[in-house]
C-alpha cells in the first residue's frame, strides 16, 4: 500500500521517542522530595524540551507525499529481522505532539498536587510519553508491540502508586483487561512474520495475500487487543474504575492519549492487513460503535461521580471514531481522525478540571457542588467551556471530528448518520446536566463557601488547552490537509481485495 525512503533529516522520531524517556531516567537519578523545586524544574524542562523535539516533524511534513516520511531503519535484532523502524504519515502526524503536549500539561498540574515521591511520578509520565510516541511511529510489528505493552507498565505504577483508596484493585483490573486483550495480537504478529517469510515489517503485511478465514482471525485477534485499549463495548467496563481511582495527571493521559493507541490501531494494521475481513465484519463494528454511542451516553447521564461522567463520555466519544473508521469514506475516517486529536484536548482539559476541584474539596461527587461559580469565576468559565467542547458546540474542535463522522455516517446509510447525530442530544444533556449542577445556582454548603479561584499556573495551563480546543474547532485545515492523502491511500487499499 505504501511506500517508504530512508530519510535524509535529522532522526526526529527516535528524538521524539528517547528524549522524553532519559529525561525520565534524569529525574529518577536525580530527583529528591527534600529538592522538590529542582525536580520539578528538571521535569518540566524535559517536558518542554520533549515537546520541542517533536514541532520539526509538522514543520517538515509534505502533505502532498504517499507513504511513510521521517523514516529511520537499524537492524536490531539481526538473526529473526527484526528491525528499530520508525515512519510516519498524515495517520500518524498529529499524535506525536499531542503526546508530548499533554505531558507538558500534566506536569505543570502536578506542581503543588503532589509532595510525596514527586521524581517517581514525574518520570513515570515522561517515560510513558515516549513510549506512546513509539507506537505511533513504529513500523516493526514486533517493535510496535514492544511498545504498545511496556506503555502499561508506567501507568500502572502510576494509578497504583498514586490513585485512590482501590488504587491497587484499579491498577490490577487496568493491567489484565489490557495485557490479555494483547496476548491474540502476539499471536497474530507471529503468524504474519511466518506467513511473510520472516519479516516484522507493517508495510510487507500490507501487500501481503491472505485467505478470508486468516483475515478473519488476523482482524479479530489485532480487535481482541485494540477493542480493549479504545475501550469498544462490552470491553469497557474496566476504564470508569481506573479513571475514578487514577490521579489527575493519569486520567488526562489515560483519556487523552493511551485510548488512542487502539483506534490508531485499527488504522495501521487490522484495516490495511485485513481489508477483506475488515468489509465483510464492518456490519459488526458499526453496530458496537452506535452502541456505544447511544448506551453509553445513556449511562453517563446517570452518574453521581464527576469522573465516572467523564470516562463514561470518553467511550461515547470512541465510539465515534470507530464508527467512522469502518464506514470507509473520506469524510468518515478523517472525521475519525479529528475526533481523536480533539478529544485528547478536551477531555485532557475536563478531567484537569475536575482534578483542580477535586484537590480543592476532596470530592468529585456532583452532589456536594453547587453555585462554584459565585466563589471561582475563572474556573467556572473554562469549565463550562469544556463542557461545551465536550458535548460539540460548533467553533470547538468537539463540533469538527463528530460533525464530518456524521456527514460520513449519512453519506455511508441515512439511518446510521440519524442514529448518531441523535446522540450528541446524550452528549449535550450529561455534558451540560453536569455544569449545571456543579457551577451554577445558589452555594450549596460551607465546603463550597471556602473555594479559592485558580492561581497563575492553573490558569495557564487551562488557558493553553482552551486556545488549542478553539484554534481546532475555528480553524481545522492544518489537520485535514496533513492526513487527506494518507486516508485516500488507505481506504483506495481496503477497496482492492487481497485473497489469494
């Protein structure tokens, strides 16, 4: 399907990838409770340099080029062919700095939340951001796997370590769904290594010949890991629990970033290595997504808990993207693509939100809220900016991705794109329900009373995500343009059969 050159420029991906994860060795090394201040200087100086390694790769980027570009090869392990090889393309762009971003914005939320072990918890987040960018860039199905399994280990001692009360059952729950779901993907990798004669290379199994009956089994055992990852329904049930009981900085990576590794997933390999499997089982797919669309918009209305409301609108937001995954039009998938880039803003931004209430008044119950605007006016308009965004307002990048899935949906079957549409009414109503209980009205008990507005650095950070939320939704070119070419490429290889 796609071709790639071995790049001239600076090895920007590897950059993007090992600066974060050593700066997270620098940290560990050198970072002490008793020099807080040092070691959070140190790691927000990682961050931001992570970040900045991570720009050339837009700057750079040739829209207009079939491929992978910013391609790197080195033998790794020589005597099974395994290599450390890295491409992108417009699929792929726009996840890498949104990765290292949102560890810049994580960081700065930690500065005065956590006291104990702060070196430990900031480089467990630099470490993972540089093995997410790794997924995103891999194009060596068994390095791809390296890195999609050892991005659990850092957040689990994350939500393990600095959750809450069932942090440890949380933790555990997290690990299992996630490492089972991978164990048929090992066994998929290793099957095409032996079918392609001895190669790890993603591109080589794209143009490799398959039966249906292997398709088949490729693309359910690659679903068995990225449903969970999403997380698709009924495989959900594991993410409300670990977002209740994670830190503030593990659900905004866990929300914005880690969920994404599944849909990302589906694009790189189940729908270009198993295109046949993937026509014939979209039906199936299809039907998931609205389901999670629907119900769990539906479950989310019902929830006590700020947090679980949130994760509960995460998956409703997935399912959005699947569904314009396997719908196979261009304004479906890239709307799949924007929703994902959108997302990890927004609800980034919604569970800081909540976590800056949370640090505040040590609950997320929406009961114990009431009439915060009268106390934190700052907060409340970035809240309910958010929880616009969250629900689709036009002019916020929440409106683009699920606007062009539904156009998609309709271009696709008229009831599929009514049934969709049907359920941003779910998203408007807990997204909003919600604000409304917790900003307005009168101050609802003397915790209430006590709030104290955001301070400089909370306002920055919240700042920053709001312009990026409006920049998106007013001005989405920039994102459209990067992945036009790879989506055609794609879906003109999903229409061509590959039976043997």
């Amino acid at each position: 399907m796609m071709q790639s050159t071995i790049s001239t420029l600076p090895p920007y991906l590897s950059l993007a990838i090992w600066v974060p994860v050593l700066f997270g060795v620098l940290v560990l090394a050198l970072g002490r409770d008793e020099k807080a201040g040092f070691t959070r200087l140190l790691s927000l100086f990682g961050a931001g340099v992570s970040f900045l390694c991570t720009l050339p790769l837009i700057q750079h980027f040739d829209n207009a080029a079939h491929g992978m570009q910013f391609v790197e090869k080195t033998p790794w392990i020589g005597r099974f062919n395994i290599l450390y090889s890295l491409g992108i393309d417009g699929l792929s762009l726009w996840f890498i700095p949104l990765t290292a971003f949102i560890t810049v914005i994580v960081v700065i939320s930690a500065w005065q939340v956590i006291e104990k072990r702060i070196a430990q918890y900031m480089a467990a987040f630099l470490i993972l951001s540089g093995l997410m960018i790794g997924v995103f860039a891999a194009m060596d199905g068994l390095l791809f796997y390296f890195f999609f399994e050892a991005t659990l280990i850092p957040m689990f001692i994350i939500i393990g370590v600095w959750g809450g009360e069932n942090r440890v059952y949380a933790s555990f729950k997290f690990f299992l769904y996630t490492f089972f779901g991978s164990l048929l993907t090992l066994i998929a990798i290793i099957y095409l290594y032996n079918v392609s004669g001895g190669s790890f290379d993603i591109l080589a199994w794209h143009k490799l010949p398959l039966t249906m009956k292997e398709q088949t089994f490729i693309f359910l055992a690659f679903l068995m890991a990225f449903a969970v990852k999403v997380p698709m329904f009924p495989v959900h049930t594991w993410l409300p629990d670990v977002h209740v009981e994670a830190p503030t900085g593990g659900s905004a990576v866990l929300a914005a970033i880690m969920l994404k590794l599944g849909a990302y997933g589906f694009l790189r390999f189940s729908l270009p290595i198993a295109p046949d499997a993937s026509r014939n089982l979209s039906g199936f797919m299809i039907t998931l997504s609205l389901i999670a669309v629907i119900y769990i918009g539906l479950v989310a209305l019902v929830q006590k808990d700020m947090k679980k409301l949130v994760a509960y609108s995460s998956i409703a937001h997935m399912g959005f993207v699947t569904l314009g995954f396997f719908m196979f039009n261009d304004m479906a998938v890239q709307g799949g693509i924007m929703q994902m880039i959108s997302h990890g803003f927004i609800s980034g931004a919604m569970f800081l939100s909540i976590g800056a209430l949370y640090d505040r008044m040590h609950s997320r119950q929406i009961a114990d809220y009431g009439g915060v605007v009268n106390r934190m006016p700052k907060f409340a308009a970035f809240f309910i900016f958010f929880s616009m965004a969250n629900c689709g307002l036009p002019a916020t990048s929440g409106f683009v991705g699920e606007f062009m899935v539904i156009l998609g949906a309709v271009q696709y079957n008229f009831w599929i794109g009514l049934l969709a549409a049907t359920a941003l009414i779910f998203g408007a109503a807990y997204s909003l329900w919600m604000a409304k209980r917790v900003i307005f009205g009168k101050i609802a008990n003397h915790h209430v009373d006590e709030l104290t507005d955001i301070n400089k650095r909370e306002f920055l950070m919240f700042a920053v995500l709001a312009i990026a939320v409006l920049v998106m939704g007013l001005y989405p070119a920039p994102f459209t343009d990067t992945m036009q070419t790879s989506v055609a490429d794609l879906l003109k290889h999903v229409a061509l059969p590959k039976l043997p």
